[in-house]
C-alpha cells in the first residue's frame, strides 16, 4: 500500500523565487524601454528616410530572452502562488488584473514577432509597451497590496489571540471551563486557599 503525501504549494513565494522574478521582469521592463528610447529618440536620418538606432536589434534580443525567462517564472506561480491565492480569496483582485495584463502582453509579443504585418505591427508594439508600462506600475502596487492585507491580517490574529488568553484568563478565575482556541474545552483548576 502506498501513502501519498500531498503537499501545498504556499501562496508566499520563497526569496528565491522572489528575485528570479524581479530579476527577469527587470530585464523585461529595462530591455523595454531601452528600445522604445532607441527608437523613437535616436533615430538617423538616411537617405531611404529615418533608419533604425544600431543597437535597436540587440534590445530587442535582450528582451526576447528575457521574456522566455519570464514566462517560465510566471508559469510557476500557477500550482502555487496563483491557484493558492485564488482558492483563499487573498489579493484576487490585483492579481487578476495582472494576469490580463501579462496576457495581454503575450499575445501582444505573438503579435509583433509572428501575426503583425507592415502596418499592423507600428500599433501593436505600441499597445504592448503602454501594457508592459501599466504591468511594471502593476506589479509593485500588487506585491504592497498583499503585503499590506498579510499584515492586517495577522495583526487581526495576534489581537484576537491577546483576547482570547484574556477571556481563558477571565474565566479561570472564576473557576469556568473556558474554550480553547480550536473549539476544545480546557479546564481551569482554582486553588483556593485553606483560609477562604
């Protein structure tokens, strides 16, 4: 007979999946703009019209590789982070927001690289990099609104705590039996003085 051990994946990431996410979402968001500056600032001006910033292809292969990286990170958050937060009810909200917005910027790259044509492509490059701006501002405001309900929320737990030990303490003096915490009676035993 075999005992199978599931195992929950937390809603907490580790540090380390922390940093490999900022790390690539950095690169993502750097690669990004570093492309978007090359190629509506620097521009030259040829003969055949304005001609690309030499460096324009190498951010994007930056970004491109960075994106792959991306995408295996946010595709781990799905057992976990995700699927966890969205069965507790925890930061849904924000984090769907940024689902669609990564979403939205996958196809969005499919788009760029493999459906745009001439004259589609200058729009969609423009949508995807309004999007990745919104999900750079995103993505902080999602990570602060889950650290800040945590917090609430174990605060709301250590006051509960302090009022229960109160109540257990109320009511052992006056030698009551007081619930536990998780619903089991606890007997209180009040010494009483040979003189009382």
């Amino acid at each position: 007979m075999t005992v199978q051990h599931t195992h929950r994946l937390p809603v907490k990431l580790t540090r380390w999946h922390e940093r490999w996410l900022y790390a690539t979402g950095g690169l993502l968001f750097a690669s990004g703009i570093a492309w978007v500056v090359m190629h509506y600032l620097f521009t030259g001006h040829g003969d055949l019209g304005d001609t690309p910033h030499p460096s324009e292809p190498w951010w994007l292969r930056i970004h491109g590789a960075a994106a792959m990286a991306f995408l295996i990170a946010f595709g781990s958050l799905l057992p976990g982070h995700i699927s966890r937060a969205w069965q507790a009810r925890r930061n849904h909200r924000s984090g769907m927001f940024m689902i669609a917005l990564i979403s939205a910027l996958i196809v969005t790259g499919y788009g760029l690289y493999y459906a745009g044509d001439e004259d589609s492509r200058p729009w969609i490059s423009l949508v995807h990099w309004i999007i990745g701006a919104v999900a750079a501002a995103g993505l902080p405001l999602h990570v602060y609104l889950g650290r800040r309900k945590l917090a609430t929320k174990r605060s709301g737990v250590a006051g509960g705590a302090v009022c229960a030990t109160s109540s257990s303490a109320i009511g052992a003096s006056q030698g009551q039996q007081v619930p536990k915490q998780h619903g089991q009676l606890e007997e209180k035993h009040q010494t009483i003085s040979a003189s009382q």
